[in-house]
C-alpha cells in the first residue's frame, strides 16, 4: 500500500513541530542529496506553458529512490482566489516501481525552496548578515523571512510589494515572531538600502527587473527565488554581471532563471560544487553574490524523503490502496468482479 499525505496532515504536524524545525531538518535533507549529486539521474523539468501559466513535471532518480512533482504557476489565479502555485509528488521504489509516497507539495515547496535558500545563504552570505529585503510578499514570502531569522540569524526583514495589502498580511503573519523586526517600505529602492540579503520572490512571468545595478552594494548576496521559467526574470542583466552566480542545475537555470539573458559561456558555479569543497563559496566581504535559483527536482526528491522518514516514525498519514493488488498478480481482469467471483466461490 501507498502512504498518503494530505495539506491537513501535514499542515498540522508542521505546526505542532514549527515550521522552523521542520525546514532546518528539510535543509539536513538537502545537504545530504546535493553532497550525492553524481549519483543521481538528472533532467530539467518537462514545462507545458500557455500565455497565462505553466504546468510542469520535475523528476530525479537514483539507483534506490524515483520521485517526480507536479507543479504549475497561474499568477492570475489569485484573482480567481486559487493559489499561484500548488503541487503534489510521489516517491516510487525503484526495483519494483511501486510508488511508497504520495503526498502534497503545496505547503511542502514552500518550506523547500526556503531551506534551499538557507542552506546557499550559509555559505554564500557575509558572516553576521543581519538585515534582509524581502521584495514580493506573496505566498512564500513568509517562509523565506522565517527561515532567514530561525536559521541565519536575520534580525531585521525590510519589505516591499506592489501590493501593499501583501506587505500587511506578511508582517501580520510574522508580528509573533520574537526578535524579528518587520518594516514595510515604499519601493524596492527602499527597501535594498544598507541590507547584507536580498530576496526576490516576485510572480509575475514576464522579463521583469526587480533589481538594477545601482540597487546592489559590494558585498550583497542576492537570493533570486522568482525566476522560474523562459521569459521571466527579475535581474537586470548588469546585475548578474557585477558577481559571482551560483545555481542548482545548469542545463535547467540556463533556460529558466536568471542567467537565460546571458551568452552559454558566462561561467556560473552549480552549489553542490561549493558543498562539496571543489569550489570556493564567497571569497570576500566585498564580493557580490547571485543564487539564481529556479527550484530542482532533487529538492523535492528531499523533501519526499524527508516525508516518509516522518510518516513512517510518528504514523503521519494514512494507507491507500493507489496501486491495485490482486490475488493473483497475472489476473489484474479479475478485480473488475470480485463480489460475482466470490458468490461463484461460495456457491461452490
């Protein structure tokens, strides 16, 4: 039999652990994958885009473990008041093919792709860093400002939305949180002023420039969540020009993130490098650095894991029967009529 979980399963034991243990304990997950990066089979995401969203299926695999994600971005579905994002995923075994894990990823994305930006922010951000911009204030953006402060020591989280109404429900989501100070600024020039982070976590897919060159200081590391896919970005191309990048997986960021408004042979370091120690991570407190991140299957591949290792230890979720099993594993027929095949048994 499958485990399932469902948003209510998990929201709930996400909020009786906090969502902060949970992602620090998801960016240990990360860690241990990305450190096994070559034993894994990799491929970009397979994208179906239309003109008002995208719907994609992200799969990763090693010699153990198979695992994909549905996922899809509609930024014009909040006005339908439906989520921009939302997703679900599956781990199989891979000797038998036998799926062990289904489970939502909504919730579960959101709390990956912030332990993601932890987990690069540790080694590519300045010592000490303390102020963080936080530009787009929608669903994630919660997530990114809380992972920041529980896990990098982030005091001080200066924000900006087009939306006002987003900033508000962002600082009214957080206002508990001790020791985290929230203000909300009138731009995004506003907002970058004298910080160590900036997070862009912006929707709208388009070629957008969040942040030009005038905007980003010596010594900044930029953590570029919203570029996802073809024809959005959010970097000014000089921006990307003024430091080092850092990305998940090349083949992918080349057409999705940031980087696809640079020439093939602009050179950018794949983070599971700097983990490993074959690649140098900052190298100065004046070095500008870029995570030009587009969100990978492994991730998930991840959190999944991390899923199951939950499930199995606290009976998170329940069984269903996903795949069929018959009695007789060569008569997949035969489960069409069970109650005439037992009356025929009976009356036997």
């Amino acid at each position: 039999m499958t485990r399932f979980i469902d948003v209510d399963c998990l929201s709930r034991h996400v909020g009786a652990v906090g969502a902060d243990k949970f992602m620090e304990k998801l960016v240990t997950f990360i860690e241990q994958d990305f450190l096994r990066w070559k034993d894994f089979d990799k491929s970009a995401r397979l994208a179906a885009h239309s003109d008002i969203g995208v719907i994609e299926l992200m799969p990763v695999a090693d010699a153990q473990q198979y695992s994909f994600k549905y996922v899809n971005g509609h930024p014009a579905n909040t006005e339908k008041g439906m989520l921009t994002v939302m997703a679900f995923g599956v781990l199989a075994d891979v000797d038998t093919g036998y799926p062990v894990l289904l489970s939502e990823l909504t919730l579960t994305t959101a709390l990956r792709t912030a332990a993601t930006s932890v987990m690069v922010a540790k080694k590519l951000a300045r010592k000490n860093s303390r102020t963080m911009a936080l530009i787009g204030n929608g669903s994630q953006s919660e997530f990114q400002a809380l992972a920041f402060h529980k896990l990098l020591g982030i005091e001080e989280i200066r924000c900006f939305d087009v939306d006002p109404l987003a900033s508000e429900k962002l600082k009214r989501n957080l206002r508990k949180v001790e020791g985290l100070t929230i203000t909300i600024c009138d731009s995004a020039k506003e907002a970058v002023k004298n910080v160590d982070i900036i997070t862009t976590v912006t929707a709208d897919k388009r070629l957008a420039t969040i942040l030009t060159p005038d905007m980003v200081a010596p010594g900044v590391h930029i953590n570029a969540v919203g570029g996802d896919c073809p024809g959005k970005t959010e970097l000014h191309m000089d921006v990307l020009t003024q430091g080092r990048i850092f990305v998940e997986f090349e083949p992918q960021s080349r057409i999705e993130g940031d980087i696809q408004q640079l020439p093939a042979e602009h050179q950018v370091t794949e983070f599971w490098e700097v983990l490993s120690g074959t690649k140098p991570g900052r190298t100065s407190d004046e070095e500008i650095t870029i995570f030009d991140s587009v969100g990978f299957a492994l991730e998930d591949y991840s959190a999944l894991r991390l899923l199951l290792d939950i499930s199995q230890q606290n009976n998170l979720g329940e069984l269903i029967d996903l795949v069929p099993q018959p009695d007789n594993s060569k008569d997949l027929y035969a489960l069409l009529y069970q109650d005439e095949n037992v009356e025929l048994m009976q009356a036997i």
